[in-house]
C-alpha cells in the first residue's frame, strides 16, 4: 500500500487492512492421478462471524 501510495496511484486505503502470515501444515492431499495444474485459494472470514467466505489468494501448483 505504501508503494502505491507515494507512486500517487492511491491515496488511503478505505479499508483496515493487517499484515500478517500464519502458517497451517496440512497433513495429506488427494489430487487426481498424473501430472497437472491446480490453484490453491485461501478463503477466510472474521473469527466468530457467519459471513461468507472471502478469497484472501489465489496460487498456482504444478504437479509433474
């Protein structure tokens, strides 16, 4: 934000926004058989709220 912001292509974020990284293990998988390419999306909502699921990222994986 701040890169876009002293570019002068923003002026403020009209949103709160948190940098932050947490790391989740996932212990297992399933992919179909073969090579091929998926996406990961992370999806998350506010702790403790019914809303729906917002995409937070998206990322591709090739599986050769």
């Amino acid at each position: 934000m701040k890169e876009l912001e002293d570019s002068g292509q923003i002026r403020q974020a009209c949103f709160h926004y948190l940098n932050y990284r947490r790391v989740t293990r996932i212990d297992r998988m399933v992919f179909e058989p073969g090579p091929g390419s998926y996406v990961i999306k992370v999806e998350v909502r506010w702790k403790g709220e019914e809303s729906p699921l917002a995409v937070q990222a998206l990322y591709p994986l090739t599986v050769e």
